[in-house]
C-alpha cells in the first residue's frame, strides 16, 4: 500500500452552464483551504526547512478586538483578506501590511448570548472580485473585493431562534454555501445555497426531520420521507434536534459533489430529543449533496444516536490514495469522536476508522456495518453514575483544521485529550437564554464535580500535533503540547508544518518527523490556522492570533493550563527579509486587593451555583474562573452592589458588550443568588 497523489482539479466535466472554480494564480491561498480538496498544502519552497531559521516578523496589524480569532486568511491578487471576532472583514496589502478597508457588519451585540463558543468567525470565499461572508447573527453578505462595499446582503436563519454563523462559505460553481450554529439551544440544522449574484436562495438541505407529515419544499424532503425521518421518534420539532452544519465542507468538481459535516442533537441528552431511540440521521454525518440542486447522494454517521456532542463537522480533506494497490478518490475526517476516518468519496464507504487518540466509548468500528461499538456504560441517559467520556464534548480534535502534505503522505492532526463527565439532568427545563444540552451541567463543571471524576479529567488534559498515515491507519510521530487548544496547521513543500500554540508561540517543524526548526513569541493563544503566499519571488506566511472559543469561555480553570495571559488580538505576517518587532508586553495588574464580603446564606449561594452553571457558565467559566477571553467576573466591581448587578444582568446596560438581560429566566432572587454564589467563589481565591 503507498500513496499516489492528493486531491482535485479543476475539470470541464461540469454540468452545462457551470463554470469552473478557480484555485487561485499561483502563489495565491484563493481558498479556504488553499484548494477545493481542502488539503491546506502550499506547493511554496522559498521558506523550507534550511532556510526557517531567518524567518523574521515582516507586518503585524493590531485587530480592533481582543477576543477568539479563528479565521483563515485568503490571499489574492496582492490583498490579504481576514475576520476577525464579531464578524469584521479586513483587507491588507499583503506585502507591507497597510490596512486597505474593514467592514463591520455590525452585529448586535445582544447576538452573543445566542451562541455556545464565542464570537468567532473563521473567514471569507471569493470569486471574481467579490468577497462572500457571514455574521454571527445569521446574515450572509457579498462585498466589492477592491473597495468593501456591501453589494448584497441577505439573512440566511430565523433571527428569533438561537442560531448563530461562525463557519467561512464554501463555494461551488455559482453558488455560496453557508450553515450555522445553534445546535447547544434548540434549533434545527441545515445547508443553504445562495446564487453568488444576487444573493437569492437557490436551494436548502435540513439535516434533521420538522414537523411529521409536513413537507419543507427544501432538496432534503425526498431523503427523509424515504430513509432519514424513520430514524427518529417522538417530535423531534419541538427540540429542534441539532444537527447544525456549523463549520466543514468540500467540494469535488470532478464528482460533481459537495460534502458536508454535521454536527449533534439538540439536547444532547436522547432521551429528550428521540425518546425511543434510533440513529437519529443526519446527526454526525458526513453528507454528499449535488451542489446544483442540493440532492443527496450518500451518507455515512460517524455516531449514530450521537449523545456526546461528537459532531462530524470536523475539517474534511480530498485526496487521492494508492489503498491495497487501487487507487480511491478518498474522503479524510478525524472528527470529534476520535477514529480518524477514510471513505470512499464516490460512494461514502468506509475504507478505514482507527483511534488516533485514546476512546473509551467505543471499542472500535465494525468495518462490515460502519458503526462503532459502543460502550454501555457510555449510555448515560440509562445510568445513574457520572460517565466520564474519552474524549469529552471538545473532542479528541475540534474545528481546528488538519493539513495534508501529498511529499510524505501524512495528515496532521491538531489533537488533544479533553475528558468530561456527562450526567443526565434529571429536572430538565425549556430556557431560552442558555444551553438546553439536558445535562446536569451543575454536576459536570468544578468545583462541584466529583473529585476521582475531576482527577481523571484534569490527567487527560494533553494537547498535541499528530502526524497520522492514512494508508497505513496509524500515528507516525507526535509533538506533545503544554495542554489543549493549539492552533490549525498548514503543511508546505519546504518540508515544513506550520502552528500556532495555546501557549503562545508560533512553531514551524520539520513534516517528516515533527522537529522543532522555528518559533517566534506571539505574545498571546493561537489557535488560528496560518497560510502562505507569495509575493513576487517572496513567500510570507500570516496567522491571525487570538485566544478565545469554548475552551477557555467555557473550561476557563483548565484552560489555564494552555494559556494563563492576557489576550491579544494580531494578524501577524513573516517572511525571511522580515525586519518589524511587536511593542514590549505591559505589566498587568491582576486581581484586585481584596474581594467584596460574603453574603448569603448557604441555602442561597447552592441556588446560585445551580443557576450560574445553566446561566452563565457557558460566558464565564465554570466555578467563575475565566479563561483569558473575557474579564474575570469575580474581580468585578459589580458583584459587590446589588443595584449595580441588577443593572448589567435584569436590565441589560452592557447588552451591546453581549451581556443581554437575563429578565426572560430569571428572577430577582435568583440573580441575587448568583451574586452571592460569585462573591463566594472570589472569596475563595
């Protein structure tokens, strides 16, 4: 077995009046992962493995928010193109780094609470000078390459729901793709393709049933009325049911196919979302559509019944393999759930799943069936222990793309070991304000976790690149982390991979065996993937920096143990000529001298750390300790006047920093609780 070749070119055997995407002059990063095959190599040798160690900072640009930053930049015709948080779209010289424009599609910043992982956005498409994007509140936009104009613009979800967009377009042959978020809060998942002229819907995929009996005069119809719908029970449109589409697709034009991840049920917990059980399609799938109509092809779940938040809407990369002496169009995924994963991408059969990082709901995959063989005990929703699951909800690899180098046939893999308990709410309610996962989410989170179960949490706590032969169905070699959530990668010619780490410190390493050539101090998390281009004879490699996403949101006391900083937010841009510096860190001060008094009864604070973990631990961390994106909420002078309190949570005054009014679920009293439970938890530092 070996490997021939890797991914798709661009053909004439579309469908009439289809015209055919291009990848870019080259030297350009024209795609989101610089080809439709989503491969993110750079055929560029300028900077290699002899050469890295005079790598030197050439631009940087100070970004106008220091929270995630999670885009891939696009380079074309000397202008590189970015977002940042809140769905700001950047254009730069990429030579010398001068700011050309900013769009600022100016979302709400009561939209924030509608989603689970900060206020990221992962990047642009563009054909024929016009720039497509999507803001966090649903709306899909088109702007004039050259100046930032808006050209159209059009919402793309219903804004009373809690849907959100963070994932960059795709494109296919005069249509943008786009999908969205939400699946944490009850709404129902699907693809929306948009004529890239005029911004008119042209066709749309759900990738969970609605309402019984009742047709949505969308492409998916067919399917569900046939196959998908018979694999659910009980109402699934009352929950929404999930199944988002929230980042990853691809598209092969020689097939005439666009791919699509899928992402979890909505609640998580089964039990709610499909009571008698059942596969529950197409949650945790990797989906083929026609990209003219919107047809499905194929499927294949990487989770069936998903309860875990493995999602499949993990980066997906084409290629070309030489498997058992037959040459396979292929189809590459190491989704959440952590099997890596090689199908078919003609027919969606599975090739090979083997374990790229330690899995205990599952022994492995059954390569007749496709379907894991699961774990009882990971059943939660039918145990009344706390389960600790491997890998947890963040997943043995998360957004984070992978990159593919065709010179040594490695995939690389941004993987990490996150464990987390999973615990069934037993008294689950309806909240329009916070996640509905029908999960004890009191019981999951420090400080009140059990604490063999935090122990064994806090040991699994790794981050690493792996560099994984999909041939052979194994690891190669590996590059072990300070702790989890480091950056995307990019693989060159040069022989060199590419990263940027939670810890701060963007790394170039040698792709055949992962050693440490190059490095530079970014002075804050990254976990962007960088690019490269050329300008000229001059090949520039940028990153965007900024520390943010559900980690450290969400997991703020263990995220510390990647990144312990405070966050800034770059696009920094290196070439071998390179001749800037960044500013000298400043001092900070950290916490306050002395935390407000204790108040409350016991009785009170216990109501408030119940209310606080549904609330407003997805925000500010669990046990309120931040994880470097937002400010320390128990060093605020707010908790310790109650007027001031009731001011930002009841009425909202911060609502356009994206902390709305809590009114619609909360009481007085349980805001005072809250109160009470924090000042607690800042007492206890």
């Amino acid at each position: 077995m070996g490997l021939l070749l890797s991914g798709t070119a661009a053909c004439s055997d579309l469908p009439a009046g289809q015209s055919v995407l291009a990848e870019g002059a080259e030297g350009e990063w024209a795609r989101h992962g610089r080809t439709l095959a989503e491969d993110r190599f750079s055929p560029l040798t300028a900077i290699n493995d002899k050469t890295v160690s005079g790598l030197k900072l050439a631009w940087y640009h100070d970004l106008d928010v220091n929270r995630g930053q999670e885009a891939t930049p696009i380079m074309v015709g000397g202008i590189l193109y970015t977002t940042s948080a809140w769905s700001k779209v950047q254009a730069f010289e990429a030579a010398t780094g001068k700011l050309l424009w900013q769009y600022d599609p100016k979302v709400p910043g009561a939209a924030a609470v509608k989603g689970c992982c900060d206020v990221v956005n992962r990047g642009v498409a563009i054909e024929n000078g016009t720039l497509f994007s999507a803001s966090f509140d649903g709306r899909l936009f088109a702007l004039d390459a050259k100046t930032g104009k808006l050209l159209w613009e059009t919402m793309t979800v219903d804004p009373e729901r809690n849907y959100t967009i963070t994932g960059a377009p795709r494109l296919v042959a005069g249509k943008v793709l786009i999908g969205n978020g939400g699946g944490e809060f009850g709404v129902r998942g699907y693809v929306s393709a948009y004529d890239m002229a005029t911004g008119k819907l042209a066709w749309r995929f759900y990738t969970v049933p609605g309402k019984a009996g009742v047709r949505d005069g969308a492409a998916s119809d067919a399917i569900f009325e046939k196959m998908a719908g018979k694999t659910w029970s009980g109402k699934p449109d009352e929950v929404g049911g999930g199944g988002t589409v929230w980042d990853s697709m691809a598209y092969d034009p020689d097939l005439n196919l666009v791919y699509i991840g899928v992402g979890n049920g909505s609640p998580w917990n089964p039990a709610i979302r499909s009571p008698g059980g059942g596969d529950n399609l197409f949650l945790s799938s990797i989906v083929a559509l026609r990209p003219d109509t919107g047809e499905y092809v194929w499927h294949y779940q990487t989770t069936p019944g998903d309860q875990w938040d493995y999602t499949a809407t993990q980066h997906m990369i084409l290629a070309d393999l030489k498997i058992e002496g037959k040459l396979r169009k292929v189809l590459m995924q190491a989704p959440k759930n952590g099997y890596f994963y090689v199908l078919d991408r003609e027919t969606g059969k599975l090739l090979s799943a083997n374990n790229y990082v330690p899995v205990n709901w599952s022994s492995g995959v059954d390569l007749k069936t496709g379907r894991p063989k699961v774990n009882p005990a990971a059943r939660y929703h039918r145990v009344k222990q706390p389960w600790v699951g491997m890998p947890g909800f963040l997943g043995g690899h998360n957004w984070h793309p992978m990159a593919f180098s065709p010179q040594t046939g490695l995939v690389y893999i941004p993987a990490q070991e996150v464990g987390a308990p999973y615990v069934p709410d037993q008294q689950f309610s309806w909240r329009k304000q916070s996640v509905n996962l029908g999960l004890d989410l009191e019981k999951m989170g420090p400080p009140v976790t059990d604490e063999a179960a935090m122990a064994q949490i806090k040991a699994s706590l790794k981050g690493r690149i792996i560099a994984w032969d999909p041939v052979a169905g194994k690891e190669r070699w590996r590059v072990e982390h300070v702790g989890p959530w480091n950056g995307g990668l990019l693989a060159t010619a040069g022989n060199l991979v590419f990263q940027g780490t939670s810890a701060g410190d963007f790394v170039a390493y040698d792709a055949r065996n992962g050693k440490k050539l190059w490095s530079f101090p970014a002075q804050a998390g990254i976990i962007a993937p960088p690019v490269t281009y050329a300008i000229g004879d001059r090949q520039m490699v940028s990153v965007v920096v900024g520390w943010g996403g559900i980690y450290p949101l969400l997991l703020g006391h263990l995220a510390k143990k990647s990144n312990d900083r405070p966050n800034r937010a770059r696009v920094l841009t290196f070439a071998l000529d390179g001749t800037a510096s960044l500013p000298a860190l400043p001092n900070t001060t950290g916490r306050p001298p002395s935390p407000p008094a204790r108040f409350g009864t016991a009785a009170q604070i216990a109501t408030g750390r119940t209310v606080y973990a549904r609330s407003c631990s997805g925000c500010h961390g669990d046990g309120v300790v931040s994880g470097g994106v937002l400010p320390e909420l128990r060093w605020s002078s707010t908790i310790g006047d109650r007027q001031a309190w009731l001011s930002v949570v009841r009425d909202g005054v911060l609502m356009q920093n994206g902390m709305v009014s809590f009114s619609r679920d909360l009481t007085e009293a349980q805001m005072e609780s809250v109160r009470a439970y924090v000042v607690e938890r800042a007492n206890g530092f």
